[in-house]
C-alpha cells in the first residue's frame, strides 16, 4: 500500500501591487466573506491590470483562497495572544509523546505507540482531507475541546490552520493494491480524489454499487460508483481515485 499524494498546490504568483490591494481589502473590510463576485471583480481587475502584462491571467478561485488564509492567519494570531492569557504556554512544537498524554484511556490500557503513525487533517478551507506534516502546537477551548495547529505536506506556515483533535484529525489514509479491490463493500466509506476546473482534492464518499471487471496488464478495471458525503452528488470511478482509512483496512486485512 502507498501513501495517497497530494495534489493541491498554493498560488504565488501574485505581484507586488496586486498583494498590496488584498492587504487593503482585508484591512477595510474585516468581516467580508469573500464571495465569489468580489473576487471575480478583484482577479478581473488584476487581469487587466499593466502589471500583469505578460503574466497569466488571475483567477477568482486564487484570490478568494489568499483572502481567506491571510484573514485565518491574521485570526489565528489573536486568538493566540488571547490563548496565552488564559492558557499554558504550549508554543513550542508539539511532539507524539506529548500528545498522546492528552487522550483519556480507560483504566488498565495500555497507550498504543503513535510514533510510526501518520495523520491526515480536514482542513475548514475546502472540506478536503490533507497530509499532515507536523502538529506545531497545540491548546484547549474554554469549552475544553482540544485543537492542534496543523502544518500540511507541501504547504509554509501561511497555510497552517487551527483543527479541532476530534473532529478532524486522524490516522492517514491509504490506498489499495490493485489485487484488494476484492474487499472493498457496497456501504464503505473511503477518501475519493475529485478533480474540478478550479481544484483537486481528496473529499469523503461512500461506496453505493461496484462493478467487477477483469484485471489485464494495466492492473485492476473495476469501477466504483461512489456517492459524495459533501453534496450527495455520484460519480464513477477506477480504485486508484479511493483511498481507505485504516479502521476499514485492518477488516479488509481479514477477509
């Protein structure tokens, strides 16, 4: 079984002036929601702009994600300041040892060795489920919720994001050998890699139906008609698109 890859890469072709413009935006408009028609008139405004003579063309999709990470990070800062007046000082980097002490286990159970374990993280941007690199630091809500500040595969601090432990933090997923389709079920739930014209990214679905097809030099031919948790929305696919979450590998390893 191999890791699933990422396919989801930041925008930075932006140029000075047109970075500058964002920042004034965000500091005029500090509770704007960055919908899709300010950010078509601001990308259109950049298009046509002199500065971008000889460069490609802005889309609104580019724009709307700066705009939102710039506002989470700018976010993320105050609410850490704020953090610090009420919390422990948890700045420093986070290691596995220390946040496994953070989980209840049942009396007489031993704690599991996380040290081999790779995580995955559901970020609040797109809903998209992402590789996690490092847990950067850590703290607990008044409401006494843990979160973890997560810095993604293949992305800078810019894109970290503050994830809630129990709701979107979790072993990673894999994907499976061409001979495994096999055990795959009708009603399993997997990550599915879905490509659009503005982004690609890995989002739940559900197994409604498969289609056992023969096996030739190219690998497994199989195809999955999967249902999107997201939009309810199907689509048919080949195994290579479906990666599993481990609970359902370990019965898989059963059968």
């Amino acid at each position: 079984m191999e890791l699933r890859p990422r396919h989801r890469q930041p925008f930075s072709g932006f140029t000075e002036a047109e970075i500058e413009k964002m920042e004034n935006e965000l500091k005029q408009s500090e509770e704007h929601d960055f919908d899709q028609h300010f950010c078509k008139k601001l990308a259109g405004a950049f298009s046509h702009s002199k500065g971008r003579a000889g460069k490609p063309i802005v889309k609104w999709t580019e724009v709307q994600t700066w705009l939102q990470n710039r506002q989470k990070s700018c976010l993320s800062k105050y609410n850490s300041a704020e953090a610090k007046r009420k919390l422990p000082d948890v700045t420093k980097e986070c290691s596995l040892e220390e946040e496994k002490q953070r989980f209840h286990m049942p009396e007489g159970k031993k704690i599991p060795d996380l040290s081999d374990l790779q995580f995955e993280a559901r970020s609040s941007v797109d809903g998209a489920w992402y590789d996690v690199d490092t847990f950067t630091s850590h703290r607990f809500l008044e409401s006494g919720e843990p979160e973890v500040l997560v810095r993604y595969v293949g992305f800078g601090p810019e894109e970290d994001e503050w994830i809630n432990v129990r709701k979107s933090v979790r072993e990673r997923s894999v994907a499976l050998e061409n001979k495994e389709c096999i055990k795959v079920r009708v009603g399993d739930s997997a990550l599915c890699f879905q490509e659009g014209k503005d982004n690609a990214r890995y989002v739940e679905a559900r197994i409604l139906e498969i289609q056992k097809k023969f096996h030739d030099i190219r690998g497994c031919r199989c195809l999955f008609v999967i249902q999107y948790d997201h939009d309810n929305t199907q689509e048919i696919v080949n195994l290579r698109r479906l990666c599993f979450r481990p609970s359902i590998l370990r019965r898989l390893s059963q059968i």
